[in-house]
C-alpha cells in the first residue's frame, strides 16, 4: 500500500499514476474540502495539457498576451496562458485519483510517524487517532510538510509570501501583467484577470509583502479594497533538499519544486509525479532521477532569479528594451516558462546582448 498525504495537484497526480499500475493508493487530506483555502494565482501555461486535458468548468479565462511593465518600459507580447479556477482543478484531479480506485480520506490530519511504514492520522471531525501501516509513505502536503518535518527531511528553506487578493478592476480580459523594479524587490507583481470586471492581483516578497501589497493596489485601482484573499507562501527551489529517504518521499512544494523565477509549482509538480511513479514502480533512486530530469530546469530557474534579484530599475528597462525586438518575441512564443532550457539557449542566439546580464553571476 502506497500512502501520499495530501490532495493537491502533486499528490492527486501521483496517486493517479500509481493505481493506473496496480497500486493500492490512499490520500490523506488535512481539509474537508478539496481545493480549499485557494492560495494560488491559478495561471499556467498551456504546457499543462500535456499532462491532463482540463475540462471547460476549470478554466476561468485565457489569455494570448502577456504585458510586462518596468519602470520606464514596457512590451507586450504573445503568449498561451490559462486562468484557472484553482479550487476546481484541485477537485478535478483528485477526482481523476478516485476514478482508478485511489481512496481519499479527506478532513483526516497527518501526525508522525510511527515508523517508517506507519504513521498515525487524526479524524478533525471526532479527533480520532489511527494508525495506516503502508510501504511508502508521500509528503504532498506543501511548504510547511509535516511529513518531511517528521521524518527529518526539512532543511533550511527560504519562502516567499505570496500576497495575492481579487479586486474590481477591468482590464484587456485577454492580457495579463507582470511588474518588474524597485517596487517589487527579489520578485514581481501581477494582475491576472479571471472576469471582465475581477483580477487576481499580487506580489511575492521575502519580508513587508503587506506594505508592498497595499502600495501596488493603490497605484493601479486607487482604493484599498480587496473582495478576497488568498495568501500564501511558497518556496524557493532548493537543489540541496533531499527528497527520498528509504520509503519516504517528497513532492511538489513539499519538496520545494517551484519555479523561483515565477513561483509556479503546479506544472513542475506534475512533471515530479511521472519522475517519481517511475522510480517506485522500477525502485529507482528518487533523489539522483529527478535532478537529472526536472531538476536541471528547476535549477536553472534558480540561477535566473538570482540574477533578477540584482537588477536595478534601469537593468529591467534594457531587459524590456531586448525583449521587444519581434526576433524575442518570437522565441518567447515559440518556448514557454515551462521549457527553460530552450528557452535560454534560443534567446541567447537570437540576441547575444542578453550576455551582458551574466555580470551578475559573479
């Protein structure tokens, strides 16, 4: 019996693949409902239907353009992006789970470990405790995993925190924003539309997001209300993490498989879940196989933000100034987020000024 904790898109996933082998697959889920709380901005790229087909009641919107604002630039440029309803994606992958026979016990609470093939869970609706004796044990329960705290698999992380809220606002339904510079220090802010009179709006710091938030709000819609939150952190990928230890793995935030260029997760956790069905149906070495495969782009992800995290106001403005050539935005294209090693290695070749960024390496 294989036991993975947590319902979001890594664990669902992964449950999925392994009972289309054979595998006697149990989640266990912290929430009574599955989707909830909603602490996403729920923007993909179309990559994603690489992976899973999604039905029409999970996508709120898309969008064919992105516009990419500095100080003193801007561009827009074409791109495929689907605005999703995070709630609904999350209840539809998990019910893909079910549909090949994966139990999901849901408002059911991971504890510890008892050992290494049992753990004990509590029922939040009487506080019951009980033990689930199982071969391999999942943590798919995101940034802050109680599973790979117990099982001595946390390492020193840093996160985000993602402050994101809807608010009333329109704006070109088929675009959405990203905003880069001094406002937004080590990361960026967007609107992401999900009606024509509703976005999704943002930013991710390391410390006093709150501030930044609010500053944001108020320049663009020139109030401070906000009709939801849903607030977040997120991790930075960690190369370092260990993420398998004997029958004890890790995947998704849990294991810090994020983009740290974007602070999306959902595409390169669906990528970890093939790795890792792969490696315990064929008992591969789960630590050695992901860096070889997704690990490679999530790293390089990291070297990126690395980079970003030094520009000045003016650096973004010459980054916007190269990337509005009609030769980019062809790359941009042609190659998603979601495939960062073409993506690179074309841009690069098309115009070799993006070099001069590399100063910042040293």
């Amino acid at each position: 019996m294989i036991t993975i904790v947590g319902a979001g898109p890594a664990g669902s996933y992964l449950a999925y693949l392994l009972a289309k082998k054979g595998e006697d697959v149990t989640i266990v889920e912290e929430h009574e409902s599955i989707g909830s709380p909603i602490q996403c901005t729920g923007i993909v790229t179309g990559s994603i239907e690489k992976f899973v087909k999604l039905p029409n009641n999970v996508i709120a919107n898309r969008c064919s353009k992105v516009i990419v604002v500095s100080k003193n630039n801007r561009i827009v440029a074409n791109t495929d992006e689907i605005v999703m309803w995070r709630n609904k994606f999350d209840e539809f992958m998990a019910n893909k789970a079910t549909d090949v026979g994966v139990k999901i016990l849901t408002n059911h609470q991971f504890i510890n470990f008892n050992n290494k093939n049992s753990i004990r869970i509590k029922n939040n609706n009487n506080n019951h405790i009980k033990n689930i004796e199982s071969e391999i044990i999942v943590g798919a329960d995101g940034p802050s995993s109680a599973v790979a705290k117990s099982a001595g698999l946390k390492t020193n992380t840093k996160f985000y925190v993602g402050m994101q809220a809807k608010v009333k606002l329109k704006m070109d339904f088929d675009a959405f924003e990203t905003h880069f510079g001094g406002n937004f220090p080590n990361f960026f802010g967007w609107f992401v539309p999900e009606s024509e009179d509703t976005v999704r709006l943002g930013l991710g710091a390391f410390k006093n997001a709150k501030d930044y938030f609010y500053k944001f709000l108020e320049e663009r819609t020139g109030k401070k209300e906000v009709l939801c939150w849903e607030s977040g952190i997120y991790p930075i990928y960690n190369p370092k993490q260990i993420i398998q230890k004997e029958n004890i793995y890790l995947i998704g935030d849990a294991a810090t498989q994020v983009k740290a260029t974007t602070g999306g997760g959902i595409i390169p956790s669906l990528k970890a879940a093939q790795t890792l069905c792969d490696c315990i149906i064929n008992k591969k070495n789960y630590n050695k196989e992901l860096k070889k495969h997704s690990g490679r782009e999530l790293l390089l992800h990291l070297k990126i933000r690395n980079i970003l995290n030094k520009f000045s106001d003016k650096d973004y403005d010459y980054l916007l100034k190269l990337m509005s050539q009609e030769k980019v935005k062809k790359i941009l294209k042609k190659y998603d987020r979601d495939t960062p090693i073409p993506l690179v290695l074309n841009l690069l070749l098309k115009e070799p000024r993006f070099l001069l960024f590399s100063r910042f390496v040293i």
